[in-house]
C-alpha cells in the first residue's frame, strides 16, 4: 500500500485528526509510520493505536516547545 493511501486508512480506522503530521519512514528496522502531535495528546493516542500496522511500526512523538521567555530565563543563568 502507498504512503498517502495508508495514512489516510490509518487516520479513518483510528479516527486521528488531520491536523497531526503523518510520515512514512524507512530505517534498518524496517518501515515506520510516525504521527507527531501535542504533547498532550500523545499518551491518549498511544493507547488507542497498535505498536505496528499494516507492516509498519508506529511511533508517537510530540514536540516540547520551548516559549521565547523561557529561553532568556536560560541564558541568564
């Protein structure tokens, strides 16, 4: 199955939102299929998807996003 044709499933049969970013990957492992999403969706995610689909292993990231203040505060110190 091709990337975009298996995302699109992948969405539909676990109902995750458009607005997450979908990739295909490739590694020594084998093929990937990664979301990255907010942080706090991340555990609820996990627990509704499997660990491989369709030949793929699926991965949950989330990014933590650092706010510009929080990053003066840093370099003071």
């Amino acid at each position: 199955m091709r990337g975009k044709k298996l995302i699109k499933k992948f969405k539909e049969e676990f109902l995750l939102s458009d607005k997450y970013e979908y990739e295909i990957g490739k590694d020594d492992c084998g093929a990937s299929l990664e979301v990255m999403l907010p942080r706090e969706h991340a555990k609820k995610v996990r627990k509704k998807v499997p660990d491989w689909y369709k030949g793929h292993r699926t991965i949950i990231k989330y990014r933590i996003i650092i706010k510009k203040e929080d990053e003066e505060d840093e370099q003071k110190l």
